[in-house]
C-alpha cells in the first residue's frame, strides 16, 4: 500500500448536548494527538450558520489539521438546509464526508453549537450524522455550576439519545468542572459505561481579549500598543470609587471601566501598571464618550505606556454590562488559549487509550507535524533547564511561555528581571515557573569571573576584563551550562552566530573524539526528515573535518530518530570524476569507514543520486546508502547554506537548526529571524541533547 494510503479514514465525532461546554478544548486535544500519529488529519463541520462568512471554530481547527484542505470543503450544510429538507441535507452530509475523507488518513467532525433555538434537540441531530458516517462519538458537557450527580443524570440522558439514533459514544468528556470536585465528577461517571474524564475549568479559555472588548464596546483605542489587544482579559472591575480604594483592589490582568473625567483614578490606574509590584492590567475603557483632560492625556502619554486605553460612547452601566457579558472565544491566532487548551487535554484525558478505540493506520511517512510532537514529547521525559540569555525580546518571553506551559523544560532567562517579568505580563504571557537572572548584578558574576579569567589567562585575559566579558549575556548564559546550573543555552534571536558560539568555543570545548564543532539542520519534508550538515559553521571544511561533521551528524540524527545513511555529496557520483573537490569528499568517506565502521556512508555522490531510488539504481546500485540517504553532508559551508535555503523555500520544508552538535554541552544559535515556533522547537532539541550527558 503507497505512503499515502490506507483502507479508510479513521473518524471521530465530537458533540455535545448545549452550549458553552469548551467543545473546543476537546476538538484541539484530540486534533493535536491526531497529527502526531497520522500524516493527513482533516477536519469536518456537518452544520453551519448561514449569514456567517466563516465559522471560527472550524477556522481554528484548520490551523491544526495538516490535510491542507480548503475551508469550503470541510462544510456540510447550513442550518436552514437541514430544517428544509432534513433527509436530503442528510445525504448532503455524507457526500461532503466521503470527499473529505477520501484525502485524509483521519478526519475530526465537530458538530453544532446551539444557536439554532428551532431546533428541538440538536444533540438527537449529531447523533444521526455520527452514525451515517461510521463515526464515533465524543461527548461534551458541561460541569460548570452543577453538582456531580447532575452532571451523570445529563450523561445518562445524552447517551440514551445517542444511542437511540444507533450512534456509538466513545467517550465522556465533562468539562469546566469546579477543581474541587474533579475526583467526584470522574466517581459519579464511573458506572456511565463509555470511559469517561473530567477536566477542570480553565478561566483563560473564556476570558475575553482585549480586541472582543473593544468590540463589545464599540470603543476606539487612543493609547497603547495594538498588539497587546490580543491579550486576554482575567478580571473586570468598574472603578467607581476613590484612587486609593481602586489601587487596593486591582489584579493581574483586569480590565478597568473607569470615567473619562476622573482624573484621579486614570492617572492612578496608568502609574500602577508601570509601577514594580502591582498587578500588570489588560486594558483600561473609559465610558462616558468623553475625552481625557489635555493635562491628563498628556502625563499618560509621557508615561509611554503600551497599555491598551480604550474609549467609548457608552455610559457605566452599559459598558458594565457589554464588558461583563463578552466571552472570550478560542480563535486560529489565539496561540496562548491553544496551548492551553491542549496541555489541559493532555494532563486529564489519556488520548492515547481514547484513540485506540479508533482504526488509526500505522503512518508509513514522518510529517513535520508528527517530528515535532516526538521533539516535545522526548523534551518533555526529562525536563532538562535551559537558558534563554536574550531576555529582551518578545519571541523570546512568547516561547518561553508556551515552553512553560507545555512542561518541555525548566527555564532560566537573562535580563532585568523587573523588566522582564513586567513585559511579559504585557504580553500576557505566564513566566511564574521561570527563573529570571540579571548579569550586570547577579551574585554569580564574581564566581564567574574567576573562572573565566583564570581559563584564558594564557590568553593574557585578567580578572577584571573577566568581570566585563561576564556582564555579556551570551557569556554569563555559557557560564551557567558550564558550572552546571542549567543544562543548555538557546540564543541568537538578537545576536549574530559567533555571539553566541565564541563563548562556547572558550568555555566549553569540543568532546573529546571530536575537533569539530559543526551543525546540521533537520529539514522536515512533507513525508520524512532529512539532516543536512554543515549548513552554518565550517566555511571550507578538510577531509578530516568533514569526517567529523559526517560522524558527529550521523550520531545528532540518529539521536532525533533517524535512522543514519549518509551521503557524502559532491559533482560527482562514485569513481566518475576526479579534481582536489572530488578527492577530499573521497577521502572524508573513508574516513568515516576507518574511524565509524558502523555507520552507512557513500560517496562522494550527487544529491539526486543520493535521496532519488531511480538515480541511485543508474548511478550507484550497489550502494546501501544511494536513493535512501538521510544524512547530507555537503562539502562546504557555500553550498549547504544555499541548498538548505533551497530546499526550505522552494519544496516548502520546515528547517529545524542549526542544531550544534561537537561541544561537551549542547549550546544552540538561532537565526536573528527566528519565529516563535522555530525558538520553541530549538529548545526542545537543546533539552534532547542534554539527555545524552
């Protein structure tokens, strides 16, 4: 059976009895453990709401789903369908399915929402669907504000209507439960019949952002940084009394209604958010259509604050009300809700045991999406600690905040810690499991310094230079790894390659069967991983240091579940051509034979030759490596580059690195255009290589 195929998609319906049930969480924890078992996971809406351009919740999804099906495919019927001609939308349902399927290895369905009030019993009408596509069920309720008895009466009645439509309920999912009651919940599902869970509720999952409170508000921002207005809202309060008594009673991340012309309370409010020691807001709405006082308006923005400040034609009442009334919802860019929401699905439902009871096939491809979960997953085993020096920079305190989250690893960061801890509040970003540590006064510099002076006094260094050089990020960072207070450094978001790998170079040294410090990028295909080496260290490498690189690659690989066959890539394929190029990859081939004989190396020969099955039975054969090489090495640092850079953007492949491999102790630098994504997964592979030690 081709990589691509298999006998049927698997399938697997989530619904739910009502609204407000986090239907959602539910969708993303299965859709996120999906994609790291199957290549194409797809995503199905059998009903929508018609006069909507886009339903949101099957826009989130699709940023998930790794099938790459358009939106218009993966809609069944509106509403207004199904209430015309319930048999004919029906068969509509089913047909869509099947065309959404036939592309996938396992399609998620999501039913309705209750909006529909002409609808008797919508869950009735899931059901039916569920069992014309041979899909089973996943249900949702709602715990909130319910007993625990309730909850399993609501269970015992939807799986009586699930199963009078001939439906099959896989599992039970009682979500937004009060935390206290979580072990009650999950005894009084117990005798329910399918295996059921309780997850708690999660305040962050329904809490507004700033940007669906300006919404409400029809409110206009006048201060602040745009980008903030993503943060989420925890708290509201209506400062309707003194400064003094509003100080006493704001928290993190509360959204303030205060009146354009209390001057006092304004004034109060934007001093305390930049004041260390109170609690960071989300956003302060001034009612009453008013303006600030030019006096007012001009202090706040002498202040230059990023807060969102948000004005708005309603009165305090109204404002209350429409501010009070909004919940927040999990949208396609909402990352830090999506993170959430699926680690609370990982800590409280084990997915694995729920999707046995599916027919997942057995992935014959290795997709971007499934590399990456293996990354974090192998991370996660250990939680090594790992230093972040560039403490400054949004992407970093971001991903270090989904790092968290996530459990991947313990964090240290460098900076101001003050001024850390505070950005990151702006950016509504948690970092209270982070350890914060300033180099120009940490009590380590002495120590520090010390120690570095006294490794390169044979460079003439002296101990007062040494407390300099320590005050630099990068170097401080080094330090920590080499006195093993943290098990490895990402940086290089805001500094240059040779910023961040000079220090370890210095401190700490190559290991001890290896002279050459290299890298390689892992470069995720649409179906495999490759590793590509060296793309960003060694300009003009020699034999002997080629045979480092091919040795020290095959064993990164191999370490990140490729299995190692490295081709040694040239002009030239086998014994056809000659010149001082073809002879040094000649030579580093054997080598590598001479000093690894258990790793699988061939060459020199051309990249066609080495990835391509038909070229490699023209070219070379017998080759054990020809046309199913996994490990590149190319000969020099010109080529690598460009043809990292190649692949990347014109095939479409993710490329992971560079990934330092040679040093005592793993160090890794990013590229100055480093997106969230690509720091995270840098440091889930730091934290996998500190497993090695």
């Amino acid at each position: 059976m081709p990589p691509h195929e298999s006998a049927a998609a698997s399938t697997i319906y989530v619904a739910s009895p009502e609204g407000d049930t986090g239907k959602s969480t539910v969708a993303l924890g299965i859709l996120h453990r999906l994609r790291a078992k199957v290549a194409r996971v797809g995503v199905f809406r059998p009903i929508t709401r018609l006069g909507e351009d886009r339903d949101y919740i099957l826009e989130l999804l699709l940023s998930q789903a790794t099938a790459g099906l358009p939106y218009e495919d993966c809609v069944g019927v509106s509403y207004e369908q199904l209430h015309d001609d319930p048999d004919a939308a029906l068969a509509d349902i089913v047909d869509r399915f099947h065309r959404v399927a036939d592309r996938c290895d396992a399609v998620l369905i999501v039913g309705s929402d209750y909006t529909d009030v002409a609808a008797p019993s919508e869950l009735s009408t899931n059901a039916r669907i569920a069992a014309n596509l041979g899909a089973p069920v996943v249900l949702a309720v709602k715990a909130k504000d319910r007993t625990p008895e309730q909850v399993a009466h609501i269970v015992d009645i939807c799986l009586a209507e699930i199963s009078a439509q001939h439906a099959h309920t896989a599992a039970v999912v009682a979500n937004r439960c009060d935390p206290a009651q979580l072990g009650a919940v999950g005894d009084a599902l117990a005798a329910a019949g399918p295996k059921c869970y309780a997850l708690p509720e999660e305040p962050l999952l329904v809490a507004p952002s700033v940007a669906e409170l300006q919404e409400a508000v029809e409110g206009t921002l006048i201060s602040g940084d745009p980008a903030l207005l993503s943060r989420e809202a925890m708290d509201l309060m209506v400062a309707g009394m003194t400064a003094e008594r509003v100080l006493e009673r704001i928290s993190e991340g509360v959204a303030v209604v205060a009146a354009a012309d209390r001057s006092d309370v304004v004034l109060a409010l934007a001093s305390a958010h930049a004041a260390e020691g109170f609690p960071s807001l989300s956003c302060i709405i001034l009612n009453g259509g008013l303006d600030l006082h030019p006096a007012i308006a001009a202090l706040v923005s002498g202040l230059k604050l990023r807060l969102p400040i948000i004005t708005t034609r309603f009165r305090t009442f109204e404002t209350a009300s429409r501010v009070a009334s909004t919940r927040g919802r999990v949208m396609a860019h909402s990352v830090r809700k999506i993170d959430t929401a699926i680690a609370l699905m990982e800590q409280y439902v084990d997915l694995d045991d729920l999707l046995e009871q599916l027919a997942i096939p057995i992935p014959a491809v290795v997709t971007p999406q499934m590399f990456t979960y293996q990354l974090m997953e192998w991370a996660r085993a250990a939680r090594k600690r790992i230093v972040l020096p560039e403490g400054d920079d949004d992407r970093i305190l971001t991903a270090a905040g989904r790092l968290l989250q996530r459990g991947v690893a313990e964090l240290t960061i460098l900076g101001d810690e003050s001024q850390v801890r505070s950005r990151a509040a702006e950016l509504g970003v948690d970092l209270a499991g982070a350890t914060v540590l300033d180099p120009q006064t940490s009590e380590l510099c002495d120590k520090f310094a010390e120690q570095y002076a006294e490794m390169r006094r044979h460079k003439g260094v002296t101990l007062e230079q040494a407390r300099e050089t320590m005050h630099d990020v990068s170097y401080f960072g080094t330090m920590l790894v080499h006195n093993d207070l943290v098990d490895g450094m990402v940086s290089g978001a805001r500094h240059t390659t040779a910023h961040t790998v000079r220090p370890a170079f210095e401190i700490i040294r190559t290991q001890p069967d290896v002279s050459t410090v290299s890298s390689i990028f892992l470069m995720c295909l649409a179906d495999r991983v490759l590793a590509f080496g060296d793309c960003a260290i060694v300009p003009d490498p020699t034999a002997e240091q080629l045979a480092d690189i091919a040795i020290s690659s095959a064993r990164t690989a191999s370490r990140f579940g490729i299995e190692p066959r490295v081709a040694m890539l040239s002009y030239s394929t086998g014994t056809s051509g000659s010149g001082a190029d073809v002879d040094k990859v000649r030579t580093a081939t054997e080598l590598v034979r001479e000093r690894a004989p258990e790793i699988l190396v061939d060459g020199p020969i051309q990249y066609d030759a080495a990835v391509e099955p038909s070229v490699a039975r023209s070219k070379m054969p017998d080759s054990p490596v020809a046309g199913r090489a996994t490990v590149l090495i190319f000969p020099d640092l010109n080529t690598g580059n460009n043809t990292y850079k190649a692949v990347q953007r014109s095939a479409g492949a993710i490329a992971i690195g560079p990934v330092l491999q040679g040093l005592n102790k793993p160090v890794n630098d990013l590229s100055r255009g480093a997106l969230v994504e690509d720091i995270v997964n840098t440091v889930a592979i730091t934290a996998i290589q500190a497993q090695d030690r």
